[in-house]
C-alpha cells in the first residue's frame, strides 16, 4: 500500500485499531483520525483499549460508534478534510437472527448489502470526507475469494458516478507490523489470506498512479479482444467460442450474473429515494 507522510489519513470500521496503531508508528502521517463501528465500551470488551490509548496520547483523533453509512453518527470529524480514506477488509455486521435480517435486509440479499455499504463509503468519501486541494483517493483492501469476489468491486460501485476505480496493489501486511486483521464481530482475528487494495478517486491521473497494477489484470483495453473476457467473473481470456459459451453458462457465471441484477435492482431502488426526497 502507497502511503505518503504528508497525508492526512482517515481510516474507517477499523476493528480494534491495530491497523491504524501501525499506520501511524510506522508512517507518521501528518494527520491521523482513526474510526471504530462499536462503541467505546464494545470495543474495550473485544479489544481492551491500548491502542485507542496509545492513539489519543499520540495526538490521533480516535472516533467510536462511527457509521460511514451514518452522517449522524460521525460527531466532531472534520468534514472535506482528509487526502486519503481506507476501509481495511469491510463487511457489513453479521445479524443476531433471521428476523433481524429481514427487518433490515429491505429484501436485497448480504451481497447486495456489502456492495451498498462499500458505495455508501465511496460517496461520502468524496462528498464529505476527502479535501479538495487533497490527493482526493479513498482505498478498499478486500480479499479476492469468494465472498468477496462476488461483490465485483472494480467495476460495480461506483456506477453512475463521478468516482473512477483507479488500479489495485497486493496488499502486503508485512507493511504494518502489529495489524491483526479481525473477523467483523468478534474478537478473533482472522488468518491474513492474501489481500488487494482497490484504489478510487475522482481524478484520473493521481500521484499513485504509477505504483498500481492494469484495472482487469490482462484484459486489453479494445473492445473486440474483450469479447474474449467475462468482466463480471474477472475470467479469460477464452481460447476458442466454444470455451466461452461453456463458461457463460457454468454455474459460477449464473451466480455472478443474478447478483448483478440484484445490484442494478438497488441502484434503481437509491435513484426513486433520491427522486422522492427532492
Ligand atoms: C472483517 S472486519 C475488519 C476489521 C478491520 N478493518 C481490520 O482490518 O481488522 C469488518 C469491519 O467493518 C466494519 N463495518 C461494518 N459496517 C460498517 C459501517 N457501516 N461503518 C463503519 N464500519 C463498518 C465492522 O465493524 C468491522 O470492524
């Protein structure tokens, strides 16, 4: 991961702070507020609170009870402050029964629920969060297995917006001693499988440009030798017609597309609220 000391940093839904700890021992950068989604006495319960401590005393700005979906929620942050934001391995809360899942599921299924949350993320990135004299990037590291896979975060998200997904980097956690990469309630973390940090701005050309890798590893950008890929399933290239067709229809692809179609069922579902709130 490209860090630049001279960023002010915002790091959002960080489990119990470690990874923002290394960020700021490690970079020093000029500015570091750090964010938690528990409250403070959940995330003294999971975690303890060292590195809540060891941030507030190093003069970090530490928010808890923090809902990047939730302007309500996000207190004394300064707004369109901020060069970078980084969301580290998101994933929507886990739901204590199945009837709490349909009260809040609104009838979109958990794929559709994690891509809203990285969208909502990536809006108020660039509406409220990033500066505009600033690098202007917001970073999502994922991992790229299932589930994450399927949540097509290259080329999904940011539909219909002015935000362009940039490139991507390995995501080497040797980079930040001491960050344990935690499971999203409890306070387990999880075994570092490989990760890759997705990079977003409003901007085409950025200052980190250089330092990440093609957007479709491999796939050309003229539209006949894309034929010979499947976007949504990142797959190809295909050797003959045949090898395609076999994998259009292959349960994986089938899979993938529904969730697509589930995916632009919600962004026509955002646009009529948007439309009905004036
Ligand atoms: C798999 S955990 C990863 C935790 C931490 N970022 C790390 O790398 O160890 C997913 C995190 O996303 C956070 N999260 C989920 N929904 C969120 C939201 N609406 N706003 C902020 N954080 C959220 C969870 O609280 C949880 O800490």
């Amino acid at each position: 991961m490209y860090i630049n000391p001279a960023w002010r940093i915002l790091t959002i839904g960080d489990g119990d702070l470690s990874f923002s700890t290394s960020l700021w021992n490690n970079y020093k950068p000029q500015h570091l507020t750090a964010t938690v989604f528990d409250d403070k006495q959940s995330l003294t319960a999971k975690y303890g609170d060292e590195y809540y401590q060891q941030l507030v005393s190093s003069g970090c700005q530490v928010l808890s009870g923090f809902d990047v979906t939730c302007q309500q929620t996000w207190g004394k942050l300064k707004r369109n402050h901020y060069d970078v934001v980084i969301f580290q391995f998101p994933l929507i809360p886990a739901f204590s029964s199945v009837q709490e899942f349909k009260q809040q599921c609104n009838n979109f299924s958990i794929n559709t629920l994690n891509r809203r949350l990285l969208r909502l993320y990536l809006l108020n990135c660039f509406e409220h969060f990033l500066a505009d004299n600033g690098a202007k990037l917001a970073f999502i590291t994922s991992k790229d297995v299932k589930p994450y896979r399927q949540w097509n975060i290259e080329d999904a998200l940011t539909l219909n917006t002015n935000i362009h997904f940039i490139g991507k980097s390995c995501f080497d956690i040797n980079q930040f001693p001491g960050y344990k990469i935690r499971n999203v309630d409890r306070d387990k973390h999880v075994k570092s499988t490989q990760g890759t940090t997705y990079v977003y701005s409003t901007e085409k050309n950025t200052e980190i440009n250089a330092s990440l890798g093609d957007k479709i590893k491999g796939c050309p950008q003229d539209n006949k030798s894309q034929d010979k890929y499947c976007s949504i399933c990142r797959t190809g290239a295909f050797y003959t017609d045949l090898d395609k067709q076999v994998h259009l229809a292959s349960k994986k692809h089938l899979q993938m597309q529904h969730y697509e179609q589930q995916w632009l069922s919600y962004l026509q579902h955002e646009e009529h609220q948007k439309d009905r709130m004036g």
